[in-house]
C-alpha cells in the first residue's frame, strides 16, 4: 500500500464541480518552417483532415504562402499544398475552408491579368491535394483581396472582398459561388454600405444563409462595425447585426460563424468598465435578427481582445483572447463558453505556450474537437506558428478555480496529456515570479481550506497523497513552473509516484494534482487550481 508523506488526515469537506475537460491531442508545425511565416493563421477540420494556412511562407518569393495538410487522427503532415501560379506576397493560405473532402483556399492578395491584388480562391482535392478549381470575381477590383474570408457549404461557397468597391471606395463586397463549377450566383451589397465599411472580412454560410462582417462600418460611431446576413439562394439582404452596445471603434464583426439558427459575432476592440480593448462577443437569432446575449472573458483585462478568434460548434462557442496574459504578454488563451448561456466550460491556455505566441488568434471547433493557432510560436523558428488539436471530452478536468469557490487558487494548472506512452507534464500558469513550488499528487479529490497557516484549497485530500519534493523549483518569471511526471527526481521514471515504495501511475487510473507554492513578502503559502487526469 502507498504511504502519505504530507499533512494529517483531513474530513470530506466539499466536491468540486469541473469546470472543464480537454485534452491536448497533438501540435501541429510545419516540416519545412521558416521565421514569420504565419502558420496558424487560418485552420479547418473535417473528417480525418486538418488543412492549416501559413499566409507569409516563403515558396515563389516572401509571403507567397502555402497551406499544410494533417491527418487529424494521428496528427501527421500529409502534404504541402502550394499555388501553382502563386507569387510573392500572394498571401496564399490567408482563409481556409473544408467540404466534402475538399479545401478551398483564399490567396487575397494574387493578381490576375495584370490588375494588382485582385484575389482569388484555389479549390483542391484533399484525397491527393491536386488543384480541381477557383473561384475568381465577374469584376477585377485593384487590391480588392477577393479571398480574404471564405466558408463552404453543400456545393455553396461565400467569399469576400473587403476591399472591393462594391458600392463606394473600399466598402467591401462577399458573393455566393458554386464552388463545384466556379460559376458566380450572387453579390452581396448591403443596403446601407459606405466607403471604407469593409465589409467581406469574415464570412460564415450555413443553411441557406451567409453572414458577412462590415468591421468598419460607422453606423453606430466611426469602426464600430456591423454584420449582414444575406439569403444564399437570392442574394437578398435579410437583416443588419449591431451589438445593443456596440459604438466608435469596437470593430463589430471581426469575427463571426452562424450554424443552428444561431449567429456569434465579435467585437474584439469593445472596452468593459474601463477595461479598454477587453472584448466581447454577441450572439444572435438568425430568423428574427435579435440580439441573444453577450459574453465576455470573466477574466478580461485591458488589451486581452476577447474574441480576436471566435468558431461556433453545437452547443459550444470558442473564443480566442490573443493578446491576453497567462504565459507572458501576449501569450494567448482560449474560453470554451455554453452559446445558450455564457457558461464556461473550459479555458485554454498552452502547456509550451510563451509571451507572443498568439495563441487564440484563429479557433475552429467542431464537435468534441478544437484546432488553436498560435501565429508567433517559435518552436521551429522565430514566430513561425504553430496550431494545436484539442479533444474537449478530453482525459483532464479543472476543479477548485477562482470561478468554482476557490478565490484564493489564482494559479493555473493543466496536464500536457493522459496518454502513458508519452512523456507527461503538469504545467503552473499565473504563479508569483520567483517563489518556490512543487506539485502534489493524490488518489482523493477532497478540500481543506487553508490547511496548516496556508491561503486557499488543499483540492487533492480523502486518499493517498504526496508531493515531488525533489523536483521543487522557483517559478519563473513569467509565472511559469513545470513538472515531468514521467521521469521526476521524485518519483523516477516510468509515472513512478513520490514516496510510494515503487508503485506507478497505470493506464485507468485518476489522479489528481495540484501545485502548492510560497507567497512573497511573507504572506501564506498557497495552492494552484487542481485538475484530474485519468490516464490511458
């Protein structure tokens, strides 16, 4: 039998309920990055493809762009698709989009016949990755950047072009295309369109029905923004979306995705009891135009941008706060929220992330799976991009969270994995720069509160407890400390568990973990959020 090593038995004093599950499936790089190329930029699953963009690749000359093809079931890179015409600063891989078995690829920034930056959309097989189409405008705006947004449905494609003169200088313009045949059904206007509204950013199709962003539409206050939803099969403006709230330089519409009689839009630059640059995101009913709701992070502080990445999938909404600060300035992370009732489910911030990374700038979720990019990772090369793959009823789940009852456990926790064939890291986020840590282990998930002088919950109590003495360090400056359960000073190779006499974690099991550290200036010592992980 394992022995304890740390405090007395202690009484069950209260459960946490999870806050969330997800588990880190794989991380995606390209084979052949280079420095600032973007990848991470635009991302999309469906069935046992991911395709990811990197928009400034370097292939016919700086910022020509390419996209990469994934198998999302064992994350390996299939291929390499690159524009056969594709030339510098085409900014190919800039949107990305998959139907059917197909991927269609926007490289907003190629010119056709010699009119400058006019736009286009590659249509490939992902069977074999051979081009099979494009999608080019009836017009050839100079710098329209037809391609910068693009979303497929059934045989059904919505582009835009937020630079196009569709109805006065850069007012922007999406059209309806049969992807299939590249024959051009319709142009979205919308009724009220101005210079410089930009509408085309974004698009979302779905069920008959396109959404388009105007970013900078000033109808509400200069950049305020607004979105349009269009009927697919005529081509008629149905309804005008602004936030309830919404006013001067909020950039409305940034962002957005429709599916089940539901509209998401984001405002990534809306500022919130003084927090300026916070974010927020509404949510819309697409038969009558009402506003719903709106969200925020609970968390959100100036600059974050809440909703700099934004997907709807069921139930779920992900929304990246980019430029938030978990990891370092600018290191990223993303809210899972219930779109009924702004619940959160999960927060998700990188097990390698750092300062710059990004994280949060693009999100894609489907089902039970999330695709993060992080456009500035440098784990290849300096801002080279990276995106991650998430199983969000995954093999973790956070308890005791300042949101869950436990305002004294700011630090955050996360497991890199559950898989026991790979090496398995407990990651701290948010903890006081400088001071000493170590993490705990225990088969039980009971609370104590405050035990022995401490500040906070002790989450992992009721059952076997230890600690990797051995392996306590200082955190670092950017409040980050990590712990390899698969080979620790403590518990030794294999999983092997502190002080256990030799016993290991094994495949079935849930433990749960925990990081207890000091405080500065001689306040008590205190606890980290706790996470359960059953490993596999």
């Amino acid at each position: 039998m394992l022995r304890r090593n740390f405090l007395l038995p202690v009484a069950l004093l209260w459960v946490a309920s999870d806050l969330g599950a997800q588990t880190q499936s794989f991380k995606y790089v390209a084979s052949d990055a280079g420095p600032a190329e973007a990848f991470g930029h635009a991302l999309d699953v469906e069935g046992s493809y991911a395709v990811v963009g990197a928009r400034n690749a370097v292939v016919n000359g700086a910022d020509t762009g390419a996209a990469y093809v994934f198998d999302s079931v064992t994350g390996q890179e299939l291929y390499k698709i690159v524009a056969a015409d594709g030339a510098s600063n085409d900014k190919f891989g800039f949107s990305v989009s998959i139907e059917n078995g197909f991927v269609l690829i926007g490289s907003p920034h190629h010119s056709i016949g010699g009119v400058s930056m006019v736009g286009c959309v590659y249509v490939y097989d992902l069977s074999n990755g051979v081009e099979v189409g494009r999608l080019v405008p009836g017009t050839l705006d100079v710098k329209g950047h037809f391609g910068i947004g693009v979303s497929a449905e059934g045989n059904l494609a919505a582009v835009g072009g937020h630079t196009r003169d569709g109805a006065a200088v850069d007012s922007g313009e999406a059209f309806v295309f049969d992807w299939t045949t590249g024959v051009q059904l319709h142009s979205l206007v919308p009724t009220d369109a101005t210079a410089n509204d930009r509408l085309g950013w974004t698009v979302a199709i779905d069920n008959g029905l396109v959404l388009v962003g105007a970013n900078y539409d000033d109808a509400l206050g200069p950049d305020a923004g607004s979105a349009y939803i269009f009927d697919a099969a005529t081509g008629a403006q149905l309804h005008k979306l602004v936030g309830n709230d919404t006013s001067a330089g909020d950039l409305f519409g940034w962002k957005l995705d429709m599916e089940g009689g539901l509209a998401v839009v984001s405002a990534h630059k809306r500022d919130f009891l003084g927090a300026i640059d916070a974010g927020a995101i509404y949510v819309f009913d697409v038969a009558s135009g009402n506003q719903l709701a709106k969200y925020r992070a609970p968390d959100g502080m100036s600059g974050d941008e809440f909703g700099y990445g934004l997907d709807l999938g069921g139930t779920r909404v992900a929304v990246g706060s980019a430029f938030s600060n978990p990891l370092g300035p600018n290191s990223g992370a993303v809210y899972v929220l219930d779109v009924a009732t702004g619940a959160l489910e999960s927060k998700i911030v990188a097990g390698d992330g750092a300062a710059g990374d990004r994280f949060g700038g693009s999100v894609r979720l489907l089902n039970d799976l999330l695709l993060v990019g992080a456009v500035d990772d440098d784990d290849v090369a300096t801002d080279s991009g990276s995106a991650y793959q998430y199983d969000l009823l995954g093999c973790t789940s956070l308890y005791c969270t300042v949101g869950g009852g436990s305002p004294n456990n700011v630090a955050g926790i996360g497991a890199s994995g559950c898989d026991l064939t790979n090496p398995i890291a407990l990651d701290l986020s948010g903890g006081p720069p400088g001071q000493f840590t170590y993490l705990l282990i225990g088969s039980g998930a009971s609370i104590v509160s405050n035990p022995a002088g401490a500040l906070g919950d002790l989450c992992v109590t009721g059952g076997i407890l230890s600690r990797y003495r051995l392996d306590l360090g200082a955190i670092s400056a950017a409040g980050t400390f990590s712990t390899d359960i698969s080979n620790s000073a403590s518990g030794g190779p294999g999983f092997g568990i502190p002080s256990s006499g030799g016993a290991s974690i094994q495949s079935g099991e849930t433990w749960n973990f925990q990081y207890w550290h000091r405080n500065p200036a001689g306040a008590p010592s205190g606890f980290s959020e706790a996470v359960s992980v059953t490993f596999k």
